[in-house]
C-alpha cells in the first residue's frame, strides 16, 4: 500500500492527497467512535463500582468486586481485534446481522435445523443451519442479550435473558419447506418487536434455560436462580446457594434438576 501511494504522488499528486484526507477522516471516525465507547464503557463501570453503601462498606466493596469481574472480560471482547484465521471446515460466519459481542449460541427448532444467537447489540437472531442466512430478528429487549434458548417441548418458542432484568418468551413462525429451496434466493428476515410473555427480575440476567414446558429458570447477577411459570408470570421460586454474581444456568429436559455456575 505505501509502495502505490508514493507511486501515485509522483504521477498525480493532488489525486494523492485527496485520497490520505479521505484515509485521515476515516481514522478520525474510527477513533471518536473508540472513545465514545470508552465513555460509555467507563460510565457502565462506575454504576457498577459506586453502589458504597455507608453501612456496609465490606459488602459494597465485595459487591463492586464481583461486578467488575463479570464486566471486566465484557470490555476486553469488544477490543478484541478481527483476525482472518478460519479454519478449512467453516460452513458458513456471520458478519452481517450482530453489530457487537455475541454471548450465546444455541442449536434447537424442529430438527435442530436452526441456530440462534444472543448479542450486545440488544438483539436475538435465528439463522439457517442449511444456508447460514438470518430468518429472524428479534428486537424487543432494551439491554444486552445474553441468552437464547430454545424450548425443547415447543420448538417455535425461545426464551431470551437480558441486562434489562427482564426474560423475554417470544414466537417465531417459519415454514420449514423453505428451507429446502435455492440456496441463492434472497430472503428478507422477519422482525419481531414484542414478546409473548415478560419475567421482571431485580438485577442483569446473565441466562435463561426452559426447565418444563411451561417453566423457565433464571440466573440472576443478585446472586439467585428464579423459577418461573411462564404462562402467568409469576416467580414460583428462588434459589440460593452461591456467594458470587451467577453467570450461566441449565436445566434437565426431563427432569428436576438446575445446574448453575458463578
């Protein structure tokens, strides 16, 4: 690239200039846009740092402790650089649908035929395990989601989690046939803005899984797992056990039983 640019100066200068401006205003783009990050980034960790309570300085500073260890990994995957390493395997990547860090994938829907995705960028995807193209956007959280998960008793229904303090039980309608056809025909992926069913928990929400089919379990930053009735919304029960902030949860398809990580 240097070679050509000082080729291009010796045969036309102004040409030459015109490009290194445009070059700088894309350098200048970039970086406001780093540092406007860096602000929101810094502002995350402070409300997360500065919960000091005057009466419990111990627990404020293990509370801010193990916040900032659950941000912390979260700041440095978005400074992570794109490498252009793949491995001769690779079906297919996606790099046209999710505009932050993913934090969950998941294989479920009838015959497993799809893939779901949980981002930063506030959404939840549905993609083609046949073509890698996008079938489904879901839009209706306000935060981070930072889990999908599909429901093993009725596979159109997935449960998402997300720092909004809310779990989110959404439909998605697809015809399966489709699926089948061109693999070169354009398809225009669904929105989906609203859910079917709305849990409101009091912290972030790192996961989500089905545990029946009616009910879901929720691990929360506050240190507890939820179980909840999806139908009518309502907390059934409340888990404790661990001493940290919860950051993953699963559940038996068949059976009672929740296994949860801090």
């Amino acid at each position: 690239g240097v070679t050509n640019l000082c080729l291009s100066t010796l045969e036309n200068p102004s040409a030459s200039k015109v490009r290194l401006r445009q070059l700088l205003r894309q350098v200048e783009k970039e970086f406001e846009a780093v540092l406007l990050e860096n602000v929101a980034l810094r502002k995350e960790l402070e409300r997360y740092g500065g919960l000091n309570h005057p009466n419990q300085p111990h627990a404020s500073t293990t509370t801010s402790k193990l916040r900032a260890a659950n941000i912390f990994p979260m700041i440095r995957n978005r400074v992570v650089l794109r490498t252009g390493n793949q491995t001769d395997d690779l079906i297919f990547s996606s790099t046209d649908q999710h505009r932050d860090v993913i934090w969950d994938v998941q294989i479920g829907g009838t015959d497993d035929r799809y893939l779901g995705s949980a981002s930063a960028d506030k959404t939840s995807v549905i993609w083609s395990r046949k073509t890698g193209r996008s079938l489904v956007q879901y839009q209706g959280h306000r935060g981070s989601v930072n889990s999908c998960r599909f429901s093993s008793f009725d596979h159109d229904f997935i449960a998402t989690a997300s720092g909004d303090h809310e779990v989110h039980v959404w439909r998605y309608s697809l015809d399966d046939n489709k699926d089948d056809d061109d693999e070169d025909m354009e398809v225009i992926a669904q929105t989906i803005r609203s859910p079917l069913s709305t849990l409101r928990c009091d912290d972030v929400l790192s996961c989500a899984d089905w545990l029946q089919r009616d009910q879901i379990v929720s691990a929360s930053w506050d240190r507890s797992a939820t179980l909840w009735q999806v139908e009518t919304g309502a907390s059934l029960r409340t888990l404790y056990g661990h001493d940290g902030e919860l950051t993953y949860v699963s559940c038996h398809q068949t059976k009672p039983l929740v296994i949860t990580s801090s």
